[in-house]
C-alpha cells in the first residue's frame, strides 16, 4: 500500500509488535512533575495574593458603602457574576472528590465567605495530597472507583 506520497507503507503484521510501553501505567515524568510544581507554586501565590487582598478589604475598606458602589455600577454586577459562577463550578468540583457531603459543605461555605483564599488553599491541599498524581488531584478519593 501507498500513501499520497507514493512512498509505501508498512505495518506490522504482528499486532504485538505495538509497544507496550504505549499502554501500561507510567510514573509520572519530568514533565508532569514540572507542571504539579507549577500548579502548586500558582495555588501558593493565590493564597498569598487573597490573604493580602483580604487584610486591605478589611482593615481599610467600607463593607456597606463599598458594596452599594459596587452594585450601581454595571460592570460591578458583571463582576459579581462572574465570580459566583466560578464559585459554582469550583464548588461542583469539590463536591464531586468529597465523598463526605459535610466537609463539601465546609469547604463551599468558606469560599463564599472568604473567596478563592479558601479555593486556593483547597487546590493546594489537593495537590500535596495527590502524591504527583493528577488523576488522583483531579478525582480525590473517587480515583480509585
């Protein structure tokens, strides 16, 4: 058989002559431990960025005034929106690896009232908990069903 080429195409005529190396689990590689690093040097910076965030609004801030200022103007709104969306999905994340229905409720109550401090904080737990294992951060305790 040839391809478009005109050059002739080979295939194996064992179809144990694939590698098998293809198909059996591996340990993670350099690569997906440089991005793990990555994620949780991101998660770390988040907490360290929110916590920041957080002590300014509260020491300097006007909850009331600054609320009603923000809900005036449209993209204060849009902004709102935005961010209790992400709060939802991220929320359905969590509930999804929580097998305890109790401390899903915990960890979405603390992000409503603290914001994503909690998000990152939660995504660096997981993280460290995970071992280098993405599926494992990505599932929780639903990757070994």
């Amino acid at each position: 058989m040839r391809n478009g080429a005109g050059r002739l195409i080979t295939r194996p005529t064992n179809p144990t002559h694939l590698s098998y190396s293809r198909f059996r689990p591996q340990r993670p590689g350099r690569r997906a431990k440089m991005s793990m690093k990555l994620a949780k040097s991101i998660s770390a910076a988040g907490i360290v960025a929110m916590t920041a965030a957080l002590i300014y609004g509260f020491t300097l801030g006007n909850f009331s005034k600054d609320g009603a200022a923000l809900l005036n103007n449209p993209w204060g709104i849009v902004s709102l929106i935005d961010l209790y969306t992400g709060f939802a999905l991220f929320s359905m994340w969590i509930i999804y690896r929580e097998k305890s229905p109790g401390r899903a409720a915990v960890w979405i109550v603390l992000m409503l009232l603290l914001g994503f401090f909690c998000g990152s904080l939660y995504t660096l737990i997981a993280l460290n908990n995970s071992r280098g294992d993405w599926k494992k951060f990505w599932l929780g305790q639903r990757a070994n069903e």
